[in-house]
C-alpha cells in the first residue's frame, strides 16, 4: 500500500513538471515568435493588449517606458532608423514567470534614430533581454548591452579599442618588429608625413607596402639609430588617436644626433590604421641630416 501511493505521488509529481514545461515551452515559442515579426517583418503594431499587458514596462535610465503605446514608440526608433534588419533570438529559456534571451541585432543605419540622423553605418550587436511574465503576457523587459560599442559603431563616438591597436603599434615599432606595425594597418592606409619634411616626396603614400619602401625603409637606412621616446596618446573623437612623442636619433651621413617634437595623428576603422598625418620640427630634423 505504502509503495502504491508513493508511486502514485510521483506520477503526479511528473505529470505536474510535464505540464509546466510544456506551458514554458509555450510561453517561449510565443516570446520569440513575437518579437521576430516585430522587428524581422516590421510589424510593430503586434505590440499590443493580446501579447504584452496593458502597462508593459522597459526598465531604463533616466526613467521607465510603461505602456503599450509609449512601448511601441520607443522600439518604432529601431525599425525607422534601420534598413536591411537582421534580429536572431540566438537563445531563450526561463523558468516560472520569468525569461532571459539572448539576441543579435543588425542593421544600416538609414534613419532617423533617436534623433541621430542617418550615418550610413552598420552595426553588429548582442545583448541579453530580461522579461517577466504576467497571465501569459511580457509584463516587463530590461534590455542589457554594450552601449559604447553600439555608438562606436554608428560612428557617434570613437572606438575604445583604438588606443590599444596604436600603442600595440608603437610598442612593435620599438623592438623593429615592422611586419606587426604594417599589419596593423588597412590595405589602403594613407599615409602622410609632415610639409617640408624631406620624405614627404612621396605623400601620400597608400598601402603597407609604399610606407614600407617610401618611409620605414628609407628612416632605417639614414640613421645608425632612431627612437620614439615620451609617447602620449590622446584620444581624440572620429575614431583618431593623437600622439604627442619625440624623436631621438642619430643620422649616418651627418654623425649628428638630434631630439625633435612630433606629433602623429592616427585615424582607425574597425580596428586598422586607415590613416596617418606627421606634424615634426622640420628644420631641426634638416639641419641635423646636413
């Protein structure tokens, strides 16, 4: 009798857990299913009172969105700010009333959007949703992701990586590791050294392979030695990086060494030198070659 009922228990137990997931299984299909034609299909107007509750609420900074039609404007910005949309739920599992998805957004940036006028740009960007559930309804929605890089992307501010790819150049550049320095640089770099400067017969020089020749090569074969000293990088906006530094070096021809400012203005895309400007004492760096 005792085994009975503890069997008994346990059927229900199960039967109980099967229905739950199959009701989670569900909710699930129906989160995802929504949200790919909201923003996929451009059908915003299924942000309604069937799927989401009546005071549907976006947790955010400097105060909450509630409401169904303040909800629906504010996600309105994505869809007329971007063209050739791609939303992925790369993932969504819960447990209860609650849900967490995973998911990646990509677009042009074509559009009005919140007030940024179009940039032209694409982004590329993942970010984590985390949803409550109400009598089968989104009741609440708290968007997480790396705002930075969003705007990094559309170009509003520059990258944060940026100070890393030109110091990492910099520091390659010092132990005469020159392949990594021109690696680091777009196929069509262009590159420009300072007016008046004598190897500014070649400005500008496009691609690794004409700095290699017209600039590295020519900068080695001049001196028994020549160092950047004092590096200060600043960074600027537009994607740039300035740096303050000095150069210490000694000329061949001449035996005559020289400390001159310098100053190198770098411009990045996507993590590659696409452009470089030499500001230099060029008077100094001429009277010590003579």
């Amino acid at each position: 009798m005792k085994n009975y009922i503890s069997l008994s228990i346990f059927l229900v137990g199960l039967c109980l857990m099967s229905c739950t997931n199959s009701k989670l299984d569900k909710t699930l299909a129906m989160y995802t299913d929504t949200w790919d034609k909201i923003v996929n299909d451009a059908n915003i107007d299924l942000i309604n009172n069937t799927t989401f509750t009546e005071d549907i609420t976006l947790i955010s900074s400097p105060e909450n969105i509630v409401g169904i039609e303040n909800f629906k404007a504010y996600y309105q910005n994505f869809l007329t700010g971007f063209s050739d949309i791609e939303f992925t739920v790369t993932d969504c599992f819960g447990q209860g009333d609650k849900i967490a998805k995973h998911w990646n957004f990509k677009g042009t940036h074509t559009g009005d959007f919140f007030g940024i006028p179009a940039t032209g740009k694409s982004v590329d960007i993942d970010g984590v949703t985390l949803v409550k559930m109400k009598d089968g309804k989104v009741a609440q929605e708290q968007d997480f992701m790396d705002n930075m890089v969003f705007l990094a992307q559309l170009g509003i501010v520059s990258d944060p990586n940026n100070i890393s790819v030109v110091d990492n150049l910099y520091k390659a550049f010092s132990k005469g590791d020159i392949p990594s320095v021109l690696g680091a640089m777009d196929s069509k770099v262009v590159w420009n050294e300072a007016e008046s400067n004598n190897l500014a017969d070649g400005n500008p020089y496009i691609g690794p392979d004409a700095i290699l020749k017209g600039v590295f090569e020519r900068v080695i074969g001049r001196h028994e030695y020549f160092k950047l000293a004092d590096i200060e990088l600043h960074e600027m906006s537009n994607n740039q990086v300035l740096a303050t530094l000095r150069y210490d070096g000694k000329f061949k021809k001449s035996g005559k060494v020289y400390n001159a400012q310098a100053a190198h203005l770098w411009t990045l895309k996507d993590g590659k030198i696409v452009g470089f400007q030499q500001y230099v004492d060029t008077k100094k760096l001429a009277n010590s070659e003579k």
